[in-house]
C-alpha cells in the first residue's frame, strides 16, 4: 500500500474510485490490462489521499445532485478499507449531500455500511452492485480467493434486499470450460431469485483477455487447471473476446428465469436506472379531492 496525492476524484460522468490496485486476487481481473497504465504493482494497492477533501469539494460545487458510482475499476471494499475507512468517508459525505450511490463490490464488509446505504435510499436511491460468478464454493476459492464466497455475498444481497436496497448482479465474467455450465448459472440465478435482486448484467456468457490480464489469467489456469491454457490458446488464439461455446444455451436459460421472476436483464437500461438520480424528499402536491 502507498498514497498519492490526485488532481481530482470524480469523473465526467460522476464515477470515482479511492484506490488503484486490488488485493482481492481474482484470476481474471480486466483492471490489470496494461492499457489502464498503471505505474506500480497491482497488489501494492494505490490510496488516493486527498480523495474525500476532493470529493467534497466537487459534491458542494454540483448545481444539481446525481447518481455517485464506485467500485467500477477497484474494490471499494478491500481489507485495507477497515482500517482506512475511505469509502465510509465518502458515503458520509454522500449522505451528508443528499446524493445517489451506485456501488459494486464483492465483499461483505460493505454491511459495515449499511447504515449508510439506509440513509442515501432513504433521501434518493442507493443501488448495491455484487460479483457473483461461480455457485461451487471451492471453484470460487481458487478464483476469487481473497473475497467472501459466493454463498456469503448471496446472503448480504437478502439482507440488503430486507432493508429495502435494490441491488443489480454482475453475472460476469464466466470462464469457458470452468464455469459455464447450466448447474452453475442455475445456482447463482437461484441465489439471484431469492434475494429479489432487480436486476442482472452479464454481456454475454465469456470473458474478455487483454495484455496484463491475459498473462496472469493464464499464469492461474497453469497452477489450478494443468493442460487448460493451451486449450484457450488453441480456440481463441490472442482474441480480446473470449466468449463461452455454451454461451447461446447460457443466455437462453438466463433470460427465460429472470422474464419469469421479473429481474430486469437489459444491459442498457440497468446503466440507466443507476445513473438517474430520484429525490424522495419532495413531497407531492395533494390535490382537491385529496384535501376533500
């Protein structure tokens, strides 16, 4: 871990993130793609020091509250977020300003919070982003080993769900010939159905590889899966896409379960929902017959 001072937290379209880097260990992390230039070892996690004076700085100069998003490119909940508390910092100030949230993570630490995510859904709307890709526990062990299971982060999206936060599932990515399978998809939309998530993004059944994150990934698939890297190679070449054989009975399985329960798949207005601020503290005008 080291500090660095920033220029600014917020981006053109009102995402932020506190730290550079992640420590979660998930094999397949886009965010170590080189084309993200990052100037120092992924796992030597980069904390943004003056991140929550810029933020609140940029909250109190908005002339109209939105929607705040975190958790697109690191972690807001890594270990070192127990100490440092900067996430926390930023929900604070969040919630001080009567601002949106929309959240990713795939740890738990983030009920720590839940206060917090309270009070923002109370004022407006606070959205709860969670990973889930693997329903065998093991499997998720050796991919996502530095995070809480799958089955754990299951049982934090119903406790959001009983406090009223609407929460989405990034169902992403699936592996070709580790996890993409019908028992698999089953279990996780399972999950999904029983915590009444509002809704769940997937891109399409794959994954996709690029230089930084190509080589780690399949560093991993030679210590945890012997003879498979050369099976990738071979029916997918050096492509950014790596899409699963599988993908078309995946997605067919996918949109036929979540039409049935109502769970919103569209890719495109889920981005919407969470980008568009509500104020729940206006109260509507009563009309005559309502005085009557």
């Amino acid at each position: 871990m080291h500090y660095k001072e920033v220029k600014g937290i917020l981006s053109a379209h009102n995402g932020m993130n506190l730290y550079r880097g992640c420590t979660h260990g998930c094999i397949y992390c886009d965010s170590r793609s080189i084309c993200y230039n990052m100037q120092h070892d992924f796992e030597d996690v980069e904390v943004k020091s003056n991140a929550i004076e810029l933020l609140e700085h940029s909250l109190k100069r908005k002339r109209n509250r939105c929607m705040i998003g975190t958790g697109a490119m690191t972690d807001p909940y890594m270990p070192i977020e127990g100490q440092l508390e900067m996430t926390r910092k930023s929900l604070e100030l969040i919630n001080h300003y009567e601002f949106g949230l929309a959240i990713q993570t795939k740890s738990d630490l983030i009920l720590r919070d839940l206060d917090l995510l309270k009070s923002i859904n109370e004022k407006t709307k606070c959205v709860v982003q969670m990973t889930l890709t693997t329903f065998d526990e093991s499997l998720c062990k050796i991919i996502e080993p530095n995070v809480c299971t799958t089955k754990r982060r299951a049982e934090v999206l119903r406790i959001l769900r009983d406090h009223g936060i609407p929460t989405i599932v990034w169902l992403t990515p699936v592996l070709p010939f580790i996890n993409d399978t019908e028992v698999n998809l089953n279990g996780i939309l399972d999950y999904c159905i029983e915590a009444d998530v509002y809704g769940i993004l997937t891109f399409g059944m794959g994954l996709t590889l690029r230089e930084g994150d190509r080589e780690y990934y399949y560093s991993k698939l030679d210590a945890h899966f012997p003879g498979l890297k050369e099976k990738y190679v071979k029916t997918y070449g050096n492509s950014y896409m790596v899409p699963s054989p599988n993908s078309k009975r995946l997605m067919s399985i996918l949109n036929g379960r979540c039409h049935k329960h109502g769970i919103v798949t569209d890719d495109q207005r889920l981005f919407e929902y969470m980008k568009t601020f509500e104020d729940k503290t206006i109260n509507p005008q009563l009309s005559f017959f309502d005085i009557l």
